[in-house]
C-alpha cells in the first residue's frame, strides 16, 4: 500500500515539475537507468539468471535422434511465450530451514505448491482433492516407491507382490527391485499374477501403449496405485475426476518441467499418507522447495491462462499441447500407413470434460510395431537407422514393438518422421 | 552495451528538463512509480517472488524451543546481508529437459554448479577434487544411500554390514535398514564390530559429539563413506585436503540451505561412482536442476565473497559462521560450567589451513550430558523445560546426554541459554 501511494505522489510530483513533453518516453528511458544504477547494467534480473543447462545436443538430419526417453522439450516453446509470468526469483536468504509448513499435514509440503496443485486439479476435473492429503515427492518416482513402502506391511515376513499388466511402464520391475527389498518385489505381468495379496500399478493412459485402464488383479488383497502422469487433457479425454486410494502426478508430463524433478500424490487414507511421509523423510528428508516453489509458479501460470489471461493459444497450456500432438500423431499415422512395414494402435476417442467436445487421445508414447520380415529386434532396426527408441522386452513384451517419444523438440520430431518415411 | 549507453542519455535528458531541485529524490519516487507501473504495485520483481514458506514458527521466551533438528536458520541473516548477489531467477522455458549435460560423467550434474563445488573447495583446502567424479544428490542423504547401493555387492547373498563408531549419527541406522534391503544392513557400533567386510561411516567432526575421526575397523575387506558435511571453518579447524574414496559434503550444513535439498559426493573410482548415478536415476531419476541453479548461484556467492569483493565479514560466510557460533559455544561453556549438573566434551583446537591461524572447533551441535541425579532421561528432563533434543539411545549410546543443534535463529539460542542458565 505504501509503494502505490508513494508511487501516486511520484505521479504528481513528474507533473509538478513540468515535463510536459513525453513523460513516457522519459519514464521507458529512465527505467533504463535504473536498471543499469540497481540491477549492474543488464537487463532487469540478468545477472541473477543462470546459465541454462544444455540438455541434450541439437539434433540435425544427421545425427542420432534420442527418443528413448520422454523428455518433455517440445513445451519449451509455450514456455517462452509465456515469459515472465512463469519467471521465479528465489532470494538467497528464502525457504532455508528444512521445514516448509509444521502446521499442515506434510511439514516438507509448500502450502503455495499444495494451493496450485489443487486449483489446477479443479480446473481440469481429472482428479477430486476434496478429502484427499497432498504429498509432495522428487517426481512421481519417488513417491512410487514410497507407495510401495506404505502398502507393504510384510506381515507374515514374505516380500509383497508388485505386478501391473504387460506392456508395463519399463521402469517398475527395476525401481522395485534394485535394492532388494525384504518389503516387497517385482512378480511381473498383473494378467497372470494369481496370488492372493497384491499391490497392482495401474497406468492410465498407459505408458508405452496410451490404453486406458482400470484395475486388472482380483487379487483378496489387492492394493492399487494409480500412475496419472499422463491423465492431462492434451494425452487423453478427461473422462471423469478420478477419486482412486492413491494417485501419482508429476509436472514432467503435465507441463514438461521434467528438470524439476517434482510429483505429487494424492492420498485418501491417512495412515498409508503418514507412512508414505516416513519414506520421504528416510529417502531425502523431504523434497526441494527451490522445486516446490518453482512448480507453484509454473502452475499458477497454467491456471491463470485459463482463469485470468484472454482466451488464446499462447496463455493456455493444454490447448497448446493437444494442438502439437494431435498434428504429430496425425503425421505419424500417415506416415507409418504409408510405410507398409509399421503398424500404431487404433486411434482412441471419447468426449472429454475438460474440452467440452469429442477428442483424440494423443498418447506421449507411440506403441510402434514392426511386421517387416527378417526385423526381429525393431529397437536395435531402428538404432541402425540412428533412431534411439525402447524396445518391447523392457515392458514385458516381444522384440518387434518399441517405444517412441513423442514429447521431444519440433526438429527431433521432424527427422524422426523423414527417417521412418525411409524405411520400406 | 545498449542499455548503458541509454541510461546515459537518460541522465542528459533529465539535466535537460531542469530539474534542478532533487534529482536524487525524484530517482527514488520514480523508482517507486515505474516498480509499480511495470511491477504491479510491488517491490521489483516481487510478483516473481513467491511467498517464502514459514518454516518453523519463531520462538518466545514462552514457547518450546525445538533443537531437536540440525536447522540451519542462523543463515539467514547473512544471506539477507548479501542481497541479490545470492537470488536465483529462472525463466519459465529453462531447464526443463531431464538431461543437464550429455557430455559430462554424470547426465544430470549441472555445470555451473560442479564448477562452484570444485573452485570452493579449492578456496577452503578441505577436499582435494582433481582425480575425484563429482556427483549431485537430493541432500546427502540420498547419497549415502547410493553409497551403500554401490559398495555392497552381496556376492554371497548376504547383506553387507554398516557400521559406525558409538555415538552415531541417528540417521544412520534407521536409513539404512527402512526397506529392509538384501544388499546392506545396519550392525551397529563400529568398536565392537569384528567381521571380516563391512562398510564403516566415517563422519567427521561427527554428528553427534564433534569429536574428529578417522576410520576405526580393521576388517579384511573394510570399505569406508566419509560422511563431511560438518568439515568447513566453521565448525573445525581445515588441517588437510581430504582424499578419501568417498566424501560426501552438502549445502546445508555449508552455506545453511538445507531446503535446497542439495548435496554432492566426490568419488575416486569410476566404477563405484557409475553405480552410484545408477542408484540416483533408479531412485530420482537424477536431481532437481533448480536446486543445483540455486546451489551454483550461492556457492557462487559465497567464493566470490573471498576472491572477488572487499574483505568484510558481510562478504565471507564463514567468517561470519565461524564468529557466530564460538559467540554461541562460548556463552554456552560459561553457562554449563555455571549449571553445576550438565557437562560438555573438551574443546578442540588447531591450526587451520583456511584461517591460517589456530582456531577452536565450534560443532554445530552441543553434545549435552547432565550429572544431576535423578535425571536418567537427559531428553524427557528437558522436554519437560520446553527444550526439545534428542536423546543419546538415539546415537547408539546412554539416555543421559542429548544432542542440541547450535545452528538455529538467535532468538532460539537465547531462549535455550536462559533455560538451561536456570536449571539447577
């Protein structure tokens, strides 16, 4: 209130001494001054910027194109239209204590994060935050495993089942796994588990293939843990505000901040929260607030672009995102149809609530299948043609099916498409 | 180069108009009316700003006062002190890819901020970083974590001992053994330990006692994690540049970030430090690059507070650390020596390579015991004077000491003087 009463006198005090010519002028070149006087003759906050990491190197018609990994890059351009509104300054003296908020459930939770994360959830009706605890993890990895942790009681002294239905996300099998745990393992394909206590993944959208699902185990104890990575409007119709035990986010998928390293769980059950809390705090003693803050930012800028901004493209996320994939899916299906040699699943369709219209799931992942004679190994096919993808035996299927990105940069994307163009 | 020649023809333009009064003030009012034209009505970039999260709530002369954590707010009076040097801004668009750079060992290291770990521990002597990988953790928790992963290979199926020389950090044994891995276990007190291979956790000054350490077992195939977060001019004299096959070191207990959430480890063999990224992308998928921006920017700060601005203690962190806390270590001598019923380990000292001078050690943590009799529960005795600690059974050792944190806000110490000042 002080800087816009003062700022008012300032108003009247330029008046006062007379510039009549072109206040405006002076003021944009004033500014000019001043930044150079207080902010060491760069632009505004410049000097406080970062070099940006490099991430991976440019991809051109020749080289390697890495679509391995889901890495998020083709946002970067809403981004950048965005500008400032999603800029976050951290001074060096905030958010230094490990505690973020001792009077709320999760003391490591960012009550600015939680607020975000539950608008947003209300402005996409793909999840009900009414009645549910948030918790905050380093990606939705994190908070997988702390899932595990919690639903795994290992009462009579034997590791819990993990399953989920083949093609399953390549990851589960090794997070479960790698350190051995006594608490619980990996028992594979949810379609053949017949065992009697269970936890079951259940991802929906699927990653690899982009199927929806629900639970699949009818397992007398089954536990399941909902991954939604991909439940956002731009990959799938928004069916219904999904209200399952456990549910995993993460901004990764649902605004392309994948360097941020932040997921979020929602978690209807107290007990299996608190439990999931211990793993968190054994784990890292909480999670990055630099994160946490950043990720209320980014999401604040998403839900002011459909609540505040004007209606348009470059304010509002999901329309950007569902525009992109839906034109690369519609490239990529005219081009695997023509090739003869490839094959994608059917196009999914449903009306979605978000939208409020009948839209095509775009799936992050395309579930490429090859019927090429003489190609047994499509991944190591592809790799030949430097097209870096993921090949079927991670996800628990056969070697003539792999897994492409289809979330990288617009040029990846391009030379990915002239490359299977090629391939007859 | 644009701006600054502009803001010179700013000044000529505001000589021109006349103002011959103040132009000094009319600069501020300015200031003020253009901050609230361009940065809706608030301080500069304070829209960019988030809330800071609330951390504990601050104490009263009332209130429990909870030393129970090793909180690092004394900090922030010197990051306030050093203003925008230290504030971070990231842009919407930057670091979104998982990837920080391809091409260096570790793919989600940033450059930036291994650049500031190896120039600081250049200015301090503590480690010596030529020959070493350097590696990036949430906190360096995670990385002792990824330590045990990469050290034990259970060739036989059995789980390798961890071990730690009584009194132990707390943390020690409860993450370790919280999923119950097949791969390592906690075994206890080092000094009784008489197996054949183990894994010995060397901290040093140790958490709790500050005493300094050097590896205690003598197994056949012994293996050792160097647990350094406390060694800085600090907390100990600088007597050598450690070069031990694992050094973990971390930002909170450096620089008082501790919600950065950020830590590193500088490993000498390839082969181990390649499991340990094993370990960080199965568990994280590598670490928040917001957190490594934040890290590289106040590293940053704190190096060139040595090498780059005048030589005042509002520049040089450790300086002002190191002030503070023999402040705190000698107020809380004189008043153990006054209470009759408490004591505290002897104090150490030596000569310090950084300070080059002799220096006392001033631990971040009191290791507190109390002679009175009747008071078998050191931490309840003191819980029932609003003093939260945590108690010796905890570090592996008897309930008549406890371990204080000396790191907290003044008003926090203050309080904590004046209770233990009137226990008799």
């Amino acid at each position: 209130m002080a800087a816009r009463e003062t700022g008012g006198m300032a108003v009247r005090c330029a008046g006062r001494i007379g510039v009549a010519a072109s206040v405006a002028v002076n003021l944009a070149l004033l500014v000019m001054y001043i930044r150079r006087r207080y902010f060491g003759g760069s632009r505004s906050g410049e000097e406080n910027t970062v070099e940006p990491s490099k991430g991976k190197p440019p991809v051109t018609p020749d080289s390697v194109v890495n679509l391995d990994h889901g890495d998020p890059t083709m946002y970067k351009k809403f981004w950048k239209g965005i500008g400032h509104r999603a800029t976050i300054v951290i001074p060096g003296w905030q958010t230094m204590s490990y505690f973020s908020d001792l009077s709320g459930f999760c003391w490591f939770v960012e009550p600015g994060f939680e607020r975000e994360v539950r608008r947003l959830h209300r402005l996409v009706g793909n999840a009900v935050v009414e009645g549910y605890h948030l918790l905050v993890g380093t990606g939705s990895t994190q908070l997988f495993q702390a899932a595990l942790y919690a639903l795994s009681p290992a009462e009579d002294g034997k590791p819990m089942s993990v399953v989920s239905p083949a093609p399953y996300y390549s990851s589960y099998p090794s997070v479960t796994n790698y350190l051995n745990s006594g608490l619980y393992r990996w028992d594979g394909d949810a379609n053949t588990f017949d065992g009697d206590t269970c936890i079951e993944l259940v991802c929906s959208p699927n990653n690899p293939d982009g199927s929806i699902r629900k639970t699949t185990v009818k397992a007398k104890y089954g536990k399941t843990i909902h991954d939604f990575a991909y439940y956002w409007p731009q990959h799938t119709p928004i069916t219904e505000a999904a209200s399952h035990d456990i549910m995993l986010f993460t901004v990764s998928k649902c605004t392309g901040h994948a360097g941020t390293r932040l997921g979020w769980a929602l978690v209807k059950d107290t007990e299996v929260a608190q439990k999931m809390i211990k793993f968190l705090e054994l784990n890292t003693i909480g999670v990055s607030k630099d994160s946490q803050l950043r990720a209320a930012k980014i999401l604040k800028a998403v839900c002011d672009g459909y609540e505040l901004s004007p209606a348009s493209e470059a304010n509002r996320l999901f329309h950007f995102a569902q525009r992109k994939m839906a034109e690369r899916w519609s490239r990529l299906r005219a081009t695997v149809a023509a090739s003869g040699i490839f094959s994608l699943p059917n196009e999914l369709s449903g009306y979605c609530t978000f939208a409020k219209e009948i839209v095509a799931a775009n799936p992050p992942f395309a579930w490429l299948r090859c019927h090429k004679d003489g190609v047994e190994d499509l991944e190591g096919f592809l790799r030949e043609n430097k097209i870096m993808t993921r090949g079927g035996p991670k996800f628990g299927v056969d070697e003539r099916v792999v897994r492409v990105s289809m979330l990288d940069t617009d040029e990846a994307f391009d030379v990915f498409i002239n490359r299977v163009a090629s391939l007859k």
